[in-house]
C-alpha cells in the first residue's frame, strides 16, 4: 500500500521539478533575449540620431549652396531638388530597408 501511494508522489514531485525547471530555463532565455533586443534598439536609435543629424547638415549645406550668388542657376536647382527630396523621404519615413 505504501509503495502504491508513494510512486505517484514521486512522478508528481519529479513531474513538478521537471516543469518549474523548464519553466525557469524559458523566463531566462526570454529575458536574454529582451535584454539583446533592447540592445539593439537603442544601437538603432543611435544610428537614427546620427542619420538625423548628417540629413540636417546636408540639408544646410544644400540650402547654403542653393542661395549663394556665385552658384549657376542649374547648380542650384539641382541642390534644391535634392534638398526637396531628402525633405520627402524623411517626412514619409522612406529610409526604410
């Protein structure tokens, strides 16, 4: 009777074991994971402040050379064309991949 009633207990306690291990092993991976993706996240935003800023510096490099007097006119159309177009690939968010 004893041997009936303890070999269950001891699947159950070696069952419970097995799941809280497992369990714990996944929370731990998952938190590595949480850990290596916000990492990444904010490398990315890194990039885009950089980005942000080299877009703005040609930006003013390209209006300064647009409006300065000894620039040909088609020179400076040009700059403005590209100014206009680095304008609406960043309103629209088109620096994606």
């Amino acid at each position: 009777m004893v041997f009936r009633l303890g070999l269950p207990v001891i699947v159950l306690l070696v069952g419970t074991g097995w799941f809280a291990w497992a369990s714990y092993r996944r929370a731990a991976q998952a938190e590595q994971a949480l850990a290596e993706v916000n990492a990444e996240h904010r490398a990315l935003l890194h990039e885009v402040r950089s980005l942000e800023r080299a877009v703005a510096a040609a930006e003013q490099g390209l209006r300064t050379l647009s409006s300065h007097p000894s620039v040909p006119r088609d020179v400076a159309v040009t700059a403005d064309l590209t100014l206009a177009d680095i304008r609406r690939l960043v309103e629209r968010k088109e620096l994606d991949n």
